[in-house]
C-alpha cells in the first residue's frame, strides 16, 4: 500500500516500519526509558512475535533501537517485562537488566496440550544494547493452561522476593522466586471478579499512596468485553500482602474508556513515579487500520494516582510532565461562551493537527468540540449531561471502511461529582487523548481523517460557558 505520513505521529512511538503491539520490558535504567515492544519486522499484519527496542530520555522522544529478542527454537516472544537486578540475585550480573517473558510455541501448540506458552528470561550486561537468552529456559514451564502469559515481575520489599503477576486465561496467578530463576505459586484472583468477556492478559501490581495510605493496584488487560468493545484495560484497587490480592469492592474499572488503549502497563524502576503506556490500537481492527509502512503507534506516557470519589477509590492517569518540553507558543482565551456553533479556529491560532487542548469550566454542560477540515470531516469530542457520559465520536473523521469493528461513538461515565471541569486532549494526527477531570475519566481514539484536522469549532445545546481555552502546538525534536 502507498505510504501515508499524514498519519504518523511526532510525540507517540510508531516503529519505522512493519506491525507492533504491545508494549513489553518497559524499564528506566541509567537515565534511559527502555520500551520493548511486540514486533514483527517481516509485515504489517501480526506474525512470529520479536521484543523491537525503543529508547527516550523522557519518554516523549524516541529513538528505535535493533531488535532486542527474536523468536527461537522454544517459539515466538511474548509480551513480558523487565527488571534490574540490582543485587545480583540470578547470578548473570550486578545490575544486570533481566527481561521475563512468554515463549510461545507454535509447534507445542499443534499437539493440543495447552502447554505451549512459558516463562523465560533473557539479560543484558551492556544497559539493553545486546541480550542473551538463558541456557536453563524456560524457567516456569505451563502446568497446562491453555493462556498462560504476559509476566510482569517487581521486587516486593516487605516480603523481600520478586513477585511475578501472570495472565492465566480467566484469572490472574501470582508467584514468588528469590532468584528469577525458580518460582513458587502464591495465589490466584479474579476468576470470578471483574470483567470477563475475554481472556484476561498483560497484567500488572504496583503500590500507590492516597492520604498517607498504600493501596494495591492490579491491572488486567482484557480481549475483548471492552466498555467500547474489543481490548481494553480494566483495573482493581486492593491491598497485596506479599501473596494474595484483596479488592476493596467488586465494581469494574476502566484505566482508559476509549476504544484504542490496550496491553497497558507501567514502567519498572521509576521511583516514587508510576508510569503508564499501552498499545494505541484495538485487536478488532488492529491488522487493517490504513497506515503504511507501519501499523500502531503506543499511546502518551501517564503518571498514575489515585483519587477518592464518594466511596470509590478510583486510578487517574494525567499526562507526563515531560510532555510540556514539546510546547510552542499557547493561545489562550477566556470567557468564551458559546451555544450556537462558534468557529474559533482563527482565534485560537490553530494550524496544526499535532497539538494539545485545554478547557475549563465552572459549569460543565453539554458540549461539543468539532475538529473538522477542508473536506468537512469532522472528529467531535464532547459531553452528554443528560446521560453524564463524555464521548468521542468519529464516524465523520475520515476513513472508517477499512473494518465493520472501528466502531463510530464511543462513550464513558463522568465519574467526578464536580460542577467544574477540565479537559485536556492530546491530537497527534490520527489520534485523540482526552483527560477528564484530571484524569478521572479517560479516553484514547484513533482515526484517519483524509486532511489534517485543524479547524476547531465549539457549540453546546444548553449554552456553557468556559473560562479558558488554550492551543499548544507540540513539536517532538529528536531525541539527542
Ligand atoms: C496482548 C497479547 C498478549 C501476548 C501478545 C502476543 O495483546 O495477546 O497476551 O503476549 O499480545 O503478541
């Protein structure tokens, strides 16, 4: 197919060329964010899975790296993570990077015995540049589950000992080991928790604080049973003694309601920061959306926390600070009301399609933000107050015919109880973020307008009023 640079973006990771998922190993070590990632450098469409390499020192600029691990005689790589080994515990180094992640076999797979996907470990003495696999792989073999997946392992301090969180099909299987090298089972959850209209993968626990207190926070990607259909990446606030992970309550939670946020995780070794990334794509048209010569970018880095609503202990995600290194000259306006449609393309100085948006409110009402172009496509961002419900709507933004699953509105709960808002949204050419209310509610949208969508109208049926609206232009130099 005919390449298409219009759709590739200046601060989200794509690789040069051919098909990417996941992200994988996604680990600061030295100064350097690492993002491995699942890649299939022989096509556009999913293939034999390698970990391609990608390295920033912000995590808003990119360098692709050679690839890290490519698939051998114990099958394909997976998705997994990675961790440094500070203490030298798996005997290959002192602070060694240690890469855990799934071997899948084709040919085990044909014999039928669900035992064809396993755990096993590659490192790197040279911070990431060469990787070798381990003689004694795999080092947790399948007792038989036919998705049995996707480690992500973190030193736990308390109990002294690297935890491994697995995807094991309908349940999430934690196990322990001293050394990387032998693991002992702890516990299961979820099999009958949360959402379950897929398979459950790429998982993740890490520690957060709210008011002095540490919770637990277990993310499980799910595909499909997404709110918007297809992958999306549900999560549960608990506690984790060392063993066993405890939910506060038994309601489902989204990380990201939009439909393309998938196989989302956090970055390793980031200190009190936790760091979020996920695959900016949807398995139900992932292979067919119109790029060339590459397929999926990841979505924008995110600094998780966690905030109380009510009862509810709820994730937020709020873009990363370093993002703001990529401002151009802001045009701001202020007490802006609108109801009848109101161009505002030449007020707010808009000229690009790689930009960020910023609106508040003492008052949030319905609304609509229209994102259009020269041949009348139009992407609209906005708020149904009736229904308490943001939304993303992109049957007008451009080429959707590729797949009957690239569904045209996408809807998500406003969980603030707050009169005011504010609303950040991230356009970098095919693609929209929008943070709610400080990233309580989240959504990531992708779409293929035929000409960049510059023109930015608002209009609100019930009239609103917003005390400011700004446009950023954003511009990603090359990561030095
Ligand atoms: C999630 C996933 C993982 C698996 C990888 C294969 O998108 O299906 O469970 O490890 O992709 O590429």
């Amino acid at each position: 197919p005919p390449a298409t640079p219009q759709y590739r973006p200046a601060y989200h990771f794509t690789p040069t060329a051919h098909w990417m998922n996941d992200p994988n190993g996604m680990v600061y070590y030295q100064g350097t964010y690492h993002l491995f990632f699942q890649y299939y450098p022989q096509g556009m469409v999913w293939g034999p899975m390698h970990w391609g390499h990608a390295t920033s020192p912000d995590m808003v600029r990119w360098q692709e790296q050679p690839i890290a691990l490519a698939p051998d005689s114990l099958g394909y790589i997976f998705s997994g993570s990675a961790v440094v080994d500070a203490d030298n515990t798996a005997g290959f180094g002192k602070n060694a990077l240690v890469a855990i992640f799934t071997h899948h076999s084709p040919e085990e797979e044909k014999k039928g015995q669900n035992k064809h996907q396993y755990q096993s470990l590659a490192y790197s003495l040279d911070a990431g540049k060469t990787w070798t696999k381990y003689a004694g792989n795999p080092v947790l073999p399948n007792p038989g589950i036919v998705d049995f997946r996707d480690p992500k392992v973190s030193w736990n301090e308390p109990a002294k000992q690297w935890v491994m969180t697995l995807a094991t099909k309908d349940r999430i299987t934690f196990y322990s080991s001293p050394n990387l090298k032998e693991w002992t089972k702890l516990s299961e959850f979820g099999e009958k928790l949360g959402a379950h209209g897929g398979v459950w993968e790429c998982p993740d626990l890490f520690p957060l604080m709210l008011n002095g207190k540490t919770y637990w926070v277990l993310i499980v990607n799910l595909n499909p049973g997404g709110p918007n259909g297809g992958s999306a990446t549900q999560y549960f606030v608990g506690q984790f003694d060392g063993k066993t992970f405890t939910p506060l309550n038994a309601n489902t939670k989204w990380a990201d309601y939009g439909p393309d946020e998938y196989a989302g995780v956090t970055w390793n070794n980031t200190g009190n920061r936790r760091l979020f990334l996920g695959w900016m794509s949807n398995w139900e048209y992932a292979n067919q959306v119109p790029t060339s010569p590459w397929r999926s970018a990841t979505t924008i880095p995110r600094e998780l926390g966690l905030r109380q609503v009510g009862s509810e202990i709820y994730l937020t995600s709020q873009p990363v600070s370093e993002l703001r290194t990529l401002a151009g000259k802001a045009t701001t306006l202020q007490n802006i009301t609108v109801k009848a449609p109101t161009d505002l393309t030449a007020r707010l100085n808009s000229t690009t399609d790689k930009h960020r948006l910023t609106l508040s409110t003492k008052q949030l009402n319905d609304f609509e933000l229209v994102l259009g172009n020269v041949a009348g496509e139009e992407l609209i961002v906005g708020y149904d107050k009736a229904a308490k419900q943001y939304f993303i709507d992109r049957s007008k933004a451009g080429k959707n015919n590729f797949s009957p699953k690239f569904t045209g509105r996408a809807t998500a709960p406003r969980l603030s109880t707050a009169a005011g808002t504010e609303l950040t949204l991230y356009l970098d050419a095919a693609s929209v973020e929008l943070f709610a209310d400080q990233g309580l509610t989240v959504m990531t949208s992708i779409f293929f307008a035929s000409k960049p969508l510059t023109s930015i109208k608002l209009r609100s049926a019930q009239g609103s009023t917003w005390q400011q609206l700004s446009n950023t232009p954003l511009v990603a130099k090359p990561a030095s």
